[in-house]
C-alpha cells in the first residue's frame, strides 16, 4: 500500500470537465461484477488536458469514445487519464470488480450475502471510472442485473422505470434518479429481504411510498424506524418547510457497514443498529438513537443532497448543520434535558479532546491525507454547535429565514461554509464576518470572569493546537444566568456578543446575593475557567431557573472533589456528598432531573479535560467520590428505589422512559456501597425490556463481580444468536475493571458470533475497551496497549477505517505519565513502522508521533 499525498483546502481547482449524464450496466456477481458505465462528458473553460478520472482496484476491459476504441490513455492504481478528447463526447468503459473480496466496506461490497455499495466519501472510484469529486453533478440511469433468485430485490437511487427477466435465470432492474447529484449519493442494493411500508402524504398533497428493507424475519423490529421517519418528515414541514422531491423513500438496514447510516437520494443505507428495535432488544438509548439518525439522514434530503458541499474540506456544511437540525428535532419529541445532555457529554468527552490532540483541526478542515479521517466529532458535532451559535444570534426565525434564502440562492448546487454564512448573512442584513473564524480556527476557547461589582470583565483566549499557533478572538454568545443565591428571587438570565479579547459587561441587576452560572446551556462550545466555590455550585445546584445548569453545576461539584480528593483533599468530598444528599431529598420527585445529576462524569471525560493524568490516583479518587456520595444519599436512594420498581408493562413513553432512567441511575449509585445482588437478580430476572435487563447488568459491572457474572452468562445464553443483542454483552465485558481482562478480551474475540469483518462487532469489543476501559487500557506494565495494538495491525489490511477511528485513544499519549508515554509511544511506533499500513491510520499516528 502506499501513502496518498495530503491535499489542502486551498488548492481546491474547478473540475476540468463535468458528467452531465451518467448510465451504468452493472451485471452483479460476487467474484466478477461488470460494471459498463456511458459518461456524457463536457469540458469546462478553454484547456487542453486530458481527461483524468479517478479509479481504484478496477480491472479496466475497454475504453471508447464517442463509439471508437480508444488507446490513447495511461493507467495508474489510482487514475485512468484518456488524453486527445474533444470538447464534447460519449465516453464508455467496462471494468470488473470484486465485490466479495472488499472487506473495506466501501465502494461495492457485499453484507450478509446481499450487494451493497458505500461511496461517500470516495468509495464511487472503486465502483467505476468517474470524476469522484463533489462539485461534479450528474443525472443517473442505471440497470442492474443479477439472479433472480438469490436477489429478488434491485434498488438503486430515484424512480423504477422498468424492469424484465433474461434466459439464464437472471433479472434486471432500470433506474432513474430526477434530480442531479454527486456520485457519492449513489447507491446500489441486492438482495431478499423482509419489506416493511407506508406512505406519506406531503403538505403539498403528494403521496410518498415509504418502503423499510430489513433481514428477513426482522420485520417486526422495523416500525420504529418507520414512525419515527414519518415524525422527521412531517417535522421538516413544520419548522423549516421542506418537503420530500421523490415518490419513493427506501431505507435499507444492512449489518456490515462502517459509520451508522447514510442519505444517497432516496435510498438510505443504515448500520442495522441504527432500524431494528423492539422492547425486548433495544433500551431507550436505542430507540432514542434510531430516532435522531433516522432523521437525520432524511434531513440530508435537503441539506446535503439538494444543496451539497463543493468539496470534502467543505463538509460540515452538510453535516454540521443536519447535526443541529436532527438535535432540534430530538429536543422537540424527547426530554430537551437529556437530550442537550447527551449532545454536550460528547463535546465534552471527546471534541476537547480531539481539540487538544495531534489531529486537531478547524470545522473546515485545510489539511486532509484520508477524507475517512475527517468525519469526526469535531466537523459534526462541533460544527452543530456552531450552527447552533447563529441560531442563538439570529433567533429561530432569522435563522429559518435564512435557510429559505440558502435554498433560494443554491437549490441544486456545490457550494462552501462561507457561502451558507452568506446566505445567513445576507438574509438577515447583519454582518457575519467575525463568526466565520469558527470555520477556519481549530482548538476550543477560555473564557474568563472577573466580577468587581455589578461589572464584569469577560475574557477569551484560544490556546494553541496541534495544526495552528497562533488564534483570534471570535464571536461568541455567551449565555448568563445570574442565579439568587439562597433561592430568594427570580434568576435573570442575559446573553453577551463577544467580540474580542476582552470586555465589559455592565449586569443587567444588582449581583448582591446571586451567583453567575456562565455559559448557561451551554451557549457556546468553550471552558470557562473561572472556578466556582463549592458555596455558589451548591446554589446553582439548587436553584437555578435552568435544568441543563443545574446539571453541570452536579458534574463541577464530582469534578472537583474527584480532583480535591486526589490531592488528599477529603474536605471537598464531603461537602460534595452533602449538597447531593440535600439535592436528592429537596428534589426527590423531580425523577428527570435526579436521574442525570446523580451519574458522575466519566472518567474518560476527566482525562479529556485534564492536561496531565495520573491515571491511577483518578480511578481511585473517582470510585472514591461515587461510592462516598452513595453513603450520603443512601437513606433517600432506598426510599426512592422502592418506590420505583413497580411498573407497567414496557412502553416507550417520556413517563416511562424517566422512571428507567432513573432506576438505572438510582441503582447504580445505591450498588457502591450496598450488596444489591437480590434486587438486581431480581430486577434482571423480571424484566420485560432491554433497559431495566442493562440497568441490572450496569449496576453489578460496578461492584458486584459474582452477579455480573451469573447475569452475564444467562443473558448469553438467551442473546447468543443475536449478535446485535450481543454487542451490548460484549461491550459491558469490554468496559469491566478487572485485572484479567485481556485475557477475558481474547475469549470473547473466540466467541463464534466475533468477526473481524464485521465493525459493529470490533467496536463493540476493542472500541469500547479503548475508549471506556482506562484502567485496561492503560494497565501499568503496558499489556493493555501491546494487545490493543496488536488487534489495530490485523484490522488495519482488512477495514482500515475502523482500525483508524478506534486508534483515537492513544494518540494523546503526551498527557500520561513518562513510563506509559514510552510504552504508548513503543505501540504506536510499532503500527507506524508496519510498511503496509494504510493512509488512514498512517496520518493518525504519524500525527501523534510528531
Ligand atoms: N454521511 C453520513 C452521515 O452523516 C455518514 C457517512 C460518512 C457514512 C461516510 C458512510 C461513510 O449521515
Ligand atoms: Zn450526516
């Protein structure tokens, strides 16, 4: 294998030629698929080079064009450039591909016998010849041919035009996609699978046959998903007035695939994971989770497919904002608490981190080795709570207004972040060009409070990354609540424009007796520095009008006595354990807010925020603290749990979904310092759904290892042929603080539902070892990281996509101690060194290295 040369943002050339129209024949077989493909091909400006498409691992069987045989071309590993084209002209390949031995699970492959294809972001080159670029925008005929029937089914993007039968058992299927798109929105499927429908009428009045491709015998998991598409597309009506452009929506759910789902035009391709659910299978989580991805990928309809990025460097555009639109949908048919919780734990845990690693990098990236590597938390999740940063400047309303405009302005076009800002701005007549420096800056911002006074001076600063030394102030609104401090009086709240280094705000009242909950909700994606006494988090704690900063006044106040606590500080510990005692006994019937306030963050979230780690004194402070707070609160949790375990039959119900919720929290905590072995038996063995069956095995991970292990073993017995289900067990083994668990890994990698072929599986197991087992990972004599490195080499040949995303851990080796440095470094060297590594994690680790 060899290293592909990075690219820059700034290099970006229009494309020398476009495909106005494309036509495929692609006659499937799993060792030898033909795939001919007709390009109407037009040059753009006045030039004479060559035509230069983008192909890999094709075995190229002729080129013509305009009907004549043509020689005049050079072939690479990675290109076919045909030179002494005219301006105009019908160009026609055929190239033979193998899809059963494409275990990248990109471009065509095949999942569980059934073909599908995955081409963004640039798996349409190892389909056929093409110009693999987002800005080159196309119309798509295409007609598949395959056994009829081993693949009753042929789908593939737009409207069915027709279909036949051949002589030799065969069948084909023509397709025509209406709308022009780039080619990694196409897709390709075959196969038998179960067929779940409905329909949809739009506000326009047109109906939209909805059509769910599941595993057969899977039919019955799939209504969910199903209800919950027609939620997003009634949804988008409402809020932003986008209506469905096809007559046929299909989703498909395949079991091998390597990210959760994705949106080519009108027909979805989703990780399994992300459609079936039933009570029995799927917890909350799950069902929460089908929801947002669901909608999300129906959200693409418009932003990304109808308006889509001009080049990869450009793709937050797309999925920064379909982030924040399926958040807002989320927050509108779920608990908007939990579900802004959740959207901030994983900035949190894992964006700072990344910002403060070797791969830091700007929402809009500038530097790229493998695009695969830039799907992160930071162009996503990050880039969402930017867009939500404008929603917040612009109000809901200038901000929908803006979207119409965008839509006006770029229906059918490639184009860039700036251009949607502008669409922003200009629709809005305000002047955005300070708040575009959150596309181009990486690394997260400071900020400081000094109060003197009714006056405050608020300071920003931007430390320096990996990728970029030097940072300029931005623009950020920054939300205040200025809290009453013994709960007399109402919370005011106001909401400051930053603009530069430092500045003053004058309080809107007298901050005599109240306390400043800064960055209320979390308005900006930055740390605040300034740390509050134990004192004023008690009073946000108790008092503040926001829910969401109540919580984070519960996950400073564990934090600080986490780290209090491992400077032998126990002071800290104690008082925190009051205040959540008094919390718990003022709060005891608000079940939504208990539920989140009494989970401590996780260790993995402290060691992202943390510059130097002691990682064994932070286990320890950590178990310390949660079982300390147990002690506390004990009389009240078992007043509470009692009256919580008698429930109705399973619904997934906002009611419901808290009273789980808060048993899982409720009993967790209560399980650090009392033997509950009885009561989480009992609850596992009475459980009509998956939620309470994990609550019962989470509780006994913690601290009852002869429970968990005789829970363990019977939901083995009972899941064993459902490796879905079965993830869950491996990830909970997986995430157990155990001396001996590597070699509990090893058995579970001989488990006969394990595959290295399938990502799901892999990261069920290493993923959820590296990123929520510190203690195994980092085991002091180093055999956490040989083993774990050991697994990355044998992924990396066969999915190094996967290999490099679960690699992410160890890249910020420079903030533990100098003994595991050197071991970390040894691994990682040791993966560098492999000469087939891939581009993938080669730009990872040589990054880390660096
Ligand atoms: N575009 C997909 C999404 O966010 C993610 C994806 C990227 C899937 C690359 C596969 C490959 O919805
Ligand atoms: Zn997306």
């Amino acid at each position: 294998m060899s290293i592909k040369a990075a690219k820059r943002r700034e290099d970006y050339l229009p494309p020398d030629f476009t495909v106005d129209h494309i036509d495929l024949k692609i006659v499937l077989a799993a060792d030898a698929t033909s795939v001919s493909a007709v390009l109407q091909v037009t040059r753009i400006g006045s030039h004479e080079r060559p035509l230069c498409l983008d192909g890999e691992q094709l075995t190229l069987k002729s080129v013509e064009v305009d009907g004549i045989a043509w020689t005049d071309y050079q072939l690479s590993e990675t290109a076919l450039t045909i030179n002494g084209v005219p301006d105009s002209f019908v160009l026609s390949t055929v190239v033979e591909i193998a899809p059963a031995h494409n275990t990248s699970l990109e471009g065509l492959y095949l999942s569980d016998g059934a073909f599908c294809t995955q081409c963004e972001a640039e798996g349409f080159r190892k389909i056929t010849y093409f110009l693999d670029r987002p800005d080159v925008l196309s119309m798509y005929d295409v007609t598949i041919t395959a056994p009829q029937d081993e693949y009753p089914q042929l789908l593939s993007n737009g409207n069915k035009l027709a279909s036949g039968h051949n002589d030799d058992g065969t069948h084909w299927v023509k397709w025509q996609d209406p709308h022009r798109k780039p080619c990694y929105l196409f897709a390709l499927v075959a196969g038998d699978f179960d067929l779940l429908t409905d329909e949809f009428t739009t506000q326009s009045g047109r109906v939209v046959a909805l059509e769910l491709y599941v595993d057969k015998g899977k039919l019955n998991r799939g209504q969910h998903a199903l209800d919950s598409l027609k939620r997003a597309m009634r949804w988008d009506e409402e809020v932003f007035g986008l209506e469905y452009d096809l007559d046929v929506y299909m989703i498909v759910a395949v079991d091998f695939f390597n990210m959760g789902a994705m949106e080519n035009k009108g027909l979805n391709v989703f990780n399994s994971k992300f459609v079936l659910a039933d009570s029995e299978t799927a917890t909350d989580d799950d069902y929460f989770n089908i929801e947002s991805v669901i909608a999300h990928e129906y959200f693409h309809n418009w932003t990304g497919n109808r308006v889509t990025c001009r080049d990869w460097f450009q793709l937050s555009l797309k999925e920064g904002l379909t982030v924040f639109r399926d958040q807002i949908f989320s927050e509108t048919f779920n608990s908007p608490l939990a579900t802004r919780i959740k959207q901030v734990k994983v900035i949190r845990e894992h964006q700072f981190a990344e910002d403060a690693g070797p791969m830091s990098h700007p929402i809009r990236p500038d530097e790229v080795i493998e695009m695969n590597n830039f799907y992160t938390v930071t162009v996503y999740d990050k880039g969402a709570e930017v867009i939500r940063m404008l929603w917040t400047l612009l109000t809901p309303e200038g901000f929908k207004r803006g979207m119409r405009f965008y839509f006006d302005r770029h229906d059918g076009q490639a184009v860039t972040c700036d251009d949607f800002v502008n669409a922003m701005q200009d629709a809005n007549d305000i002047d955005l060009s300070l708040f575009k420096r959150w596309y181009g800056q990486s690394g997260t911002p400071r900020i400081s409070i000094a109060q003197h006074g009714d006056k405050l001076t608020i300071g920003q600063h931007t430390p320096a990354t990996a990728d970029q030394a030097s940072k300029q102030a931005l623009l950020i609104p920054l939300q205040l609540e200025m809290v009453p401090s013994n709960g007399q009086g109402e919370s005011v709240q106001l909401t400051v424009a930053l603009k530069s280094e430092t500045q003053e705000v004058l309080l809107p009242v007298s901050s005599g007796n109240r306390v400043l909950s800064v960055n209320s909700g979390f308005s900006a994606p930055v740390i605040v520095e300034q740390q509050a006494s134990l004192a004023e988090l008690g009073s946000i704690l108790s008092f503040a009008k926001s829910d969401f900063d109540r919580w984070e006044a519960s996950q400073a106040l564990f934090k600080q006595a986490m780290l209090a606590n491992m400077e032998g500080d126990a002071s800290v510990i104690n008082e925190t354990a009051q205040l959540m005692a008094q919390f718990i006994t003022a709060e005891q019937r608000n079940l939504a807010l208990l539920s989140e306030v009494l989970i401590p963050p996780s260790v993995e979230s402290l060691v992202a925020g943390l510059e130097q780690v002691n990682v064994d004194a932070l286990l320890n402070s950590h178990k310390a603290v949660y079982k300390r707070v147990a002690i506390e609160c004990a009389p009240m949790l078992e007043k509470l749990l009692a009256a919580l375990v008698l429930r109705d039959e399973y619904a997934y119900t906002p009611e419901q979904i808290v009273q789980r919720k808060a048993l899982n929290t409720l009993l967790k905590l209560y399980s650090q310092c009392q033997d509950t072995s009885d009561m989480l038996t009992t609850l596992f063995t009475n459980a009509d759904n998956m939620t309470d069956t994990l609550t019962a095995l989470q509780a006994a991970q913690l601290g009852n290892q002869s429970t968990f292990e005789s829970l363990m073993q019977q939901f083995e017995e009972r899941w064993q042929d459902d490796p879905l289900v079965l993830d869950k067990w491996f990830a909970l083994h997986a995430t157990t603080e155990r001396p001996d668990i590597l070699a509990r890994l090893q058995l579970l990698m001989e488990h006969k539902q394990y595959t290295l072929k399938n990502p799901n599986r892999i990261r069920a197991i290493l993923g959820s070892f590296a990123f929520y087992n510190t203690a195994g990972l980092h085991l002091s004599d180093g055999s956490g990281y040989r083993f774990f490195t050991d697994h990355l080499l044998a992924i990396d040949p066969v999915n190094p996509q996967v290999a490099a995303r679960i690699v992410t851990p160890l890249l910020s080796w420079r903030k533990f101690d100098s003994d595991r440095q050197d071991k970390i470094k040894f691994h990682l060297t040791r993966i560098l060194d492999n000469p087939q590594i891939s581009s993938d994690l080669f730009e990872k680790v040589s990054k880390s290295l660096a």
